[in-house]
C-alpha cells in the first residue's frame, strides 16, 4: 500500500511539474518579430531564376522543394533541400535579433562554406522583407521577400562588386504546397 501511495504522489507531482513547465512554455510566447516569421514554416515548391550577370552568363532555372520549420526552441527558421539540376545542397536560416533589432538570415552551400550573411528589415505595409548583406571581396547585395499572399512569396536579389558591376541578379518565387 505504501508503495502505491508513493507512486500516486510521484504521478501527481511530475503532473503538476510538467503542467508548470507547459504553462511557462505558453507564457514565453514569440515575440512580434518572431511571429513575422511563421509565414514561412511550412513545405514550398521554389524557383530561382539566375540572370544573366558575371557569375552566371546564361540564364538558368533552378527548382527545389524544402521544408521549413522552427528550431532551437522556436527561435530560428531553418531552410534546407537541394538545388535541382545539379543537387546543390542549401542551408538557409533565419530569426530575428533582439539586441540588433533586426532579422538576419545565413546561406551556405557547397559554393559558400563560409555563411553569406544579410541582415534586414520588415515592412508590415508592404509585406515585404528587404536584406542586405556583403560577401567575400567587398560584394553586396540587396535581396527582397515579398508576400504576395500567405500561400506566396517572390523574391529578388542583387549583388555588385565595389565598382557597381552586377556579378548576380536572381529572382524566385516560392508556393507553399498544399
């Protein structure tokens, strides 16, 4: 008998131990900025357009589809899949910081092992989020996110070298799949 009572209390209080731990998870909600983000968990089919520019003189079409997703306790946006043609593996994260005021976002792939790193800013108006961000040799570039609609997002980015030559030009657009 003491030992069920025992177990009993054991129960109860991991009960109300891990009720407390739900509650103060719940009461930690995301802050404004972060829940800007959340537009973009979820799966897409994506295409990214390569204009012609220094590092591509062609034009070229690439497709992926990736999921998106919270991680790091609901703090980052994590990106990754594989351009097609080629299987060009990609990591793209995402979050805002607080101390910045900012949102910043990281790229890697088997071409960039260092991060490309862009920093940026949200326009709830336009619904639009607009990044810059510089690269190895003095690159920079501009990229914007633009939400056509909660199922949809296009977006632009530019980079030029320091004598303001277009070494990339790339559009996409991005389709959440239902």
């Amino acid at each position: 008998m003491g030992t069920r009572l025992n177990l009993a209390a054991l129960l109860a209080v991991s009960g109300v131990i891990l009720s407390s731990s739900a509650l103060a998870q719940d009461s930690k909600a995301k802050s404004a900025e972060l829940q800007v983000l959340d537009r973009y968990v979820g799966t897409w089919d994506e295409t990214a357009i390569s204009k012609p520019a220094l590092w591509t003189p062609e034009r070229t079409t690439s497709t992926t589809t990736t999921t998106r997703q919270w991680i790091l306790n609901g703090t980052m946006i994590e990106n990754k899949g594989a351009w097609l043609p080629g299987k060009n593996e990609f990591l793209h994260l995402m979050t805002y910081d607080p101390q910045r005021k900012e949102y910043r976002q990281w790229y890697y792939d088997k071409d960039n092992l260092v991060p490309q790193v862009y920093r940026g800013k949200w326009d709830e108006a336009t619904q639009t989020f607009t990044f810059k961000g510089t690269l190895a040799d003095g690159i920079r570039s501009t990229s914007q996110q633009k939400f056509v609609d909660k199922d949809t997002f296009t977006w632009t980015l530019v980079a030029k070298d320091r004598t303001g030559k277009v070494v990339l030009d790339m559009e996409g657009k991005c389709v959440r799949k239902k």
